[in-house]
C-alpha cells in the first residue's frame, strides 16, 4: 500500500515537471510569435490593447453591478470613465509609440543572441533564490534575531534588483550600439554590453538596486508586522496605507531607474549622474515617455497575458489525465510559468524600446545615419503628432545643445 501510494506520487510529480517544461517550451515559442506580431502589426496592436484595456474595465464593471456591489461598481465606473479621458487623450500617440516599438524589435532582431540574456538571468535568480531559503530556514531554525532577517530579506531584494538591472544595462548597451554604430557594429555588441554592465558599470548598478531593496525590504517587514499584528480596524488601515505608499514609492523609483540604468548603459555615467539627467529628461519630456510606456506597457502586458492563458489550457487539458481534482491547480500553475515565460521576452522590449527613446531624445541625426529608413519612420510619426516642431527643430540633436553628451556616448 505505502509502495503503491509513493509510486503514484512519483508519477504525480514526474507529470508536473513534464507539465512545467512543456508550458515553458510553450511560452517561449508563444514569445517568439509575439515578437514577429509586434514587428509586422505595431500599430494595430498598440490601438487593439489600448482599446482592449477600456472594454475589460467595462465588463468588470457591469459585473460588478449586476451582482449587487454597489460601491465596487461607482468605483469602476469613475475608472471606467477615467479610462475613456485617458484613450481620447492619448490616441493621436499610438503611431509614435508603434513606430519606437517596431525600431526597438528591429534592433533585438538584429542581435538573436540577446534573447539568451533574460533566461540566463532567471537560471542566476532561481539558484539565488534557493541558496536564500535555505539560508533562511536555517536562520529560523536557529531562533536569529530580527537584525539577521532584516539582513537577509535585504540581500534577497538586493541582489534580485541587480541581476533584472545587469540584463536591462546590457540589453540597452546592445540596442545602443545597433543605434549608433550601425550593422557593422553587430559583432561582440552582446558580450561587451554585458562585460561593461559586471565591471564598469557594476558599482551603478548596485547602488541604483539599493535604493530599490531597501524600500522591498521595508514593505516586506510592514507585510510581516501586518500578518501578526491583533490590532483592531483602525491600525489594519495604517497598515495598508503605508503599504500602498511604499508601494507607490517602489514603482515610482524602479520608473526612474530604469532610465537612468539607460544612461549608465548608454554613456558609461556614475548612477548619480544619469539620475540627474533622467530628471532633467521626466521634466521636460517626462509626459512623452510616461504615455510611450503605457500604451506599449499594454502590448506587453496583453502578450503575457495571452501566454499565461495558452500554457494554462494546454496544463489543464494535460491535467484532466491525472484528475480532475488537480485540473484548476495545475492550469493556474501552468499560466503563471507561461506568464512568467513571456514576461522574460518583453521585459527585454521595455528596454530596448527605453534606449531607442533615450537615444532619440538625445541624437536622433545618429539614427539617420546609421538607420535611415528607421529613422524616417519614427520622426514622421513624430511630427504628425508635434507639426509644430518640424524642419531643423524636429531633427536636431539634443546631444549638440548639451556640451560634452555626444562625446560622452561609448556603446
């Protein structure tokens, strides 16, 4: 009997690892397509999410009415209408939004050894991630203090931040390269973009990530005190207040890092450094890049989504042999490693798409040089939106009106 029921385990999970691997190998073929879809249809698709993310609070909506929320409905409703201002605000950008994101795939296409950098840092962050809990358990185990969590939670988020970094620096260095030194350039781009990204651009990278750390490590702690706390209405609502600003906080900082870890990648600067540069950027043009990112924030998400729910059918299907009991489990275990699969692919397309709007914000003439075709297809998108900013405004360099900024660009 107990041979039989370890037997039947055994097949159990041997069936979820075959489970797993497949709906990974579904992923990333699904992530492949997408990126092809990206490239031939930008702009149909930037338009078919952006309007796509307004029908599915729509239909939260009338659900949340229909059975009986009230209160939840009129909060959905006034997001509703929000949304609507938001789609008629921005609509007239989606062909620039489409047009940096048919460049940024461009440039990822031109180096097919990129797309190895983000599964080589989810490997690095798995094992990480195993050293850590064991680390942990042991610290439980021996009754640590406080200090020796708070540490290690620390070096968790901490070295979490600077593996996703390290591959955001080295996939910018790559599409700044493709940017400014053309196809001839397409040699060794990945290699040296990561060797910069682990020596001489290490120290920015750490101290940008701490900064991120140190605010997880803090939400992480109010998480823990919320968990055990016996405390009444009042202080539960403390609780969620402080951890909805920090997680405010946390977004709004990992935002602004990310453009910055463009810089760095970019032009070799210190973190303190491209940090001002950024802030002069979000003052000026921070509106532009803020719209940019969220209607391409939506393809991107939209494709995880599809991902996640192709992995989640094929798990389930698979799971229906075993049982039926195991089918809900497995499909949602299926999605997340489909989501988590995708989300890989694109996150390498929200950097590639932050270079190529870094880069021509500060020297669009080098992209006419190097890339005349992507060149023309971007500023005509451009000025179809600003016709006032045309001719020689529309073109000229930023980089020529900041002294020293060309000069500093080493990819």
């Amino acid at each position: 009997g107990s041979g039989g029921g370890g037997e039947g385990s055994g097949v159990i999970i041997g069936a979820m690892i075959g489970i797993a691997i497949a709906c990974g190998v579904l992923g990333a073929l699904f992530a492949s397509f997408y990126m092809e879809q990206m490239f031939a249809r930008p702009e149909q698709l930037v338009t078919w999410t952006l309007y796509g993310s307004l029908a599915a609070m729509f239909v939260v909506m009338i659900i949340a009415f229909a059975s009986g929320g009230v209160v939840l409905g009129v909060i959905f409703l006034l997001l509703f209408l929000l949304n609507c201002w938001y789609v008629w605000a921005v609509r007239s950008r989606i062909p620039f939004a489409a047009a940096v994101l048919k460049v940024a795939i461009t440039a990822l296409k031109a180096f097919p050894e990129v797309k190895k950098l983000p599964y080589g840092g989810m490997v690095v962050g798995a094992g990480w991630t195993i050293f850590w809990m064991w680390t942990f358990a042991v610290s439980l185990m021996a009754n640590a203090n406080a200090l020796v969590w708070i540490y290690l939670f620390l070096c968790f988020f901490w070295t979490i931040q600077v593996i996703k970094n390290v591959e955001h620096v080295t996939a910018s260095g790559t599409v700044g390269t493709w940017y400014f030194h053309g196809d001839q350039a397409r040699v060794g781009a990945v290699s040296g973009a990561l060797r910069r990204a682990v020596t001489t651009s290490f120290g920015s990278v750490c101290l940008g990530s701490l900064f991120v750390a140190i605010i997880k490590t803090v939400r992480a702690l109010v998480h823990m005190a919320r968990q055990e706390s016996e405390g009444g209405f009042l202080e539960q609502c403390c609780f969620t207040c402080v951890d909805c600003l920090l997680g405010c906080l946390d977004q709004a900082v990992q935002y602004f890092n990310h453009y910055a870890y463009t810089k760095v990648a970019l032009y070799g600067q210190s973190f303190m450094t491209a940090a001002k540069e950024v802030w002069e950027m979000i003052s000026s043009k921070g509106l532009d890049a803020i719209v940019n990112d969220g209607l391409i924030g939506n393809v991107l998400f939209f494709g995880c989504l599809i991902g996640g729910a192709l992995a989640a059918l094929v798990a389930a299907i698979i799971g229906s042999i075993l049982g039926r009991e195991l089918v809900t489990a497995i499909g949602l275990a299926g999605f997340l490693v489909g989501f988590m699969i995708v989300q890989q692919v694109t996150e390498l397309v929200e950097s590639a798409t932050a270079t190529i709007f870094v880069c021509y914000a500060d020297d669009p003439q080098s992209l006419a040089r190097t890339h005349p075709v992507e060149f023309g297809l971007i500023t005509t998108a451009f000025t179809s939106h600003f016709p006032q900013v045309m001719g020689a405004a529309a073109t000229s360099s930023i980089a020529s009106r900041v002294p020293g900024l060309g000069a500093a660009r080493r990819v």
